[in-house]
C-alpha cells in the first residue's frame, strides 16, 4: 500500500488533474480523502490517494473498484476520469 498527494488549484486544475488520472488509471486505488482548502484565488483540492503497490490493466477482471472517499464507498469503473475533484 502507498500514498501520492495532490495539490490541485481550484482556477487552473488541468495539469494537475492529468497526473491524478494517470494514477487512477493505473493503480488499483484503495481509498482517497479529499478536502478544498478555501483561500481566496489561492483555493485548492488537497487529495491523498492510498493505492495497492501492483499495478491494474485497465479491463482486466476485477477492473471496477471499491473506492472510500471522505467516508461514503462508491464503486467507480477503472474508465473513469476525473476532469475535476468531486464535490464536497
């Protein structure tokens, strides 16, 4: 099991968010806590994404995971992209 954190500001996410898709689509994500931290212009997404040390291919068995995210499970398909962090 291992940890990646991402700084995703809130006016211009998409460099940011490319490399969290990256990771989702390649890891078998066990778990990701997600908090906007409000200030202004400066606002941003603080993620921690907790994922398996092997790697998933994306339709292989087994392809549609069990995500915890801030408490409440939901099960998201290894197709999924994150364009922006969910709402809180």
């Amino acid at each position: 099991m291992k940890y990646h954190f991402f700084h995703i500001p809130a006016l211009e996410p998409e460099a940011a968010t490319e490399e969290l898709n990256r990771l989702l689509a390649q890891y078998r994500i066990l778990s990701v806590d997600r908090h906007l931290v409000a200030d202004g212009w400066s606002s941003f997404w603080a993620l921690s994404v907790c994922y398996a040390d092997t790697e998933t291919a994306p339709g292989a068995p087994g392809a549609t995971r069990r995500v915890r995210c801030a408490d409440h499970p939901v099960a998201y398909p290894t197709t999924r992209t994150a364009a922006h962090p969910p709402d809180v």
